[in-house]
C-alpha cells in the first residue's frame, strides 16, 4: 500500500505488516485498541501555526484535541484512587473486626460485606486502572 492510498496523513505511514491485518480481519476482539487510537487525531489537517504567547493559552492551544481524553483520564484516575483509599479503610476495619467480632459467626456477621471488598479488589480496581491505561496510553 502507498502512501498515496493510506487513509493516513502522516508522512511517516508504516504499512502494518500482512498478519496482523488477517488476524484482525479473523478475530476482531484483538483490535480493541482501535477505538482508543481514533480517540484523537495525531496529524492535524490544517498545518500548525504560530501558538499565541501567556502560558494558559499556550496550554491550551496544544491540548485543544486531547480535553476528552484528558477529563476521562483524571475522572479514571480519581476514581482509582477513592477504590484505594476505600481498601486501606476497609483494612484498617478487618483489624477492628478480628479484635472485636466472634470467630464463630465471623464470617456468617460479614458475608456480603467481604465478598463486595473482595469484588472490589479482584475485579473493579483493576478493571478502572486499565481503562485508565488504555485511554492514557493508546489514545
């Protein structure tokens, strides 16, 4: 494929080689990163020009494409960090738990609540810590 057919603007345009494209053609699960890369448009159609002078506008100028993946990143990342201070919390609170509860009706007293912190460490953080990746890293 030539530049000139690419859909592409880039100069720079690396043809992927043959087998990854059958093997997304075959199993298009394994393209998930796709809908992250088209996040953001990496070579603007208009070429650059001179960016204004101040320091907020000069930010801003530069992350004018990127506010989307910007506010989903923090807003992922907040959210990451109200999980784990949650975990530290709860920990602190199993330790008031062994001291204080019966062992007999331990687990019987704190069930659901075990089983939520469980979900929470074995599924939720780590479902929250990569999409965060994936919108920081892949877009």
């Amino acid at each position: 494929m030539s530049v000139a057919h690419c859909h592409n603007r880039s100069p720079y345009f690396v043809e992927k080689p043959a087998a990854v494209s059958v093997f997304c053609l075959i199993s298009r699960e394994f393209c998930m990163f796709s809908f992250f890369e088209k996040l953001t448009q990496p070579f603007p159609d208009t070429p650059p020009s001179q960016p204004p002078t101040g320091i907020v506008a000069f930010c801003r100028y530069y992350t004018s494409g990127m506010w989307g993946v910007i506010l989903t990143v923090s807003l992922l990342s907040a959210v990451v960090a109200m999980l784990e201070v949650a975990l530290f919390g709860f920990l602190g609170q199993l330790v008031d738990w062994f001291s204080e509860q019966d062992r007999d009706t331990f687990l019987a007293d704190q069930k659901f609540t075990l089983i939520g912190m469980g979900l929470t460490v074995l599924v939720f953080i780590p479902l929250f810590i990569l999409l965060r990746s994936l919108f920081s890293r892949q877009s």
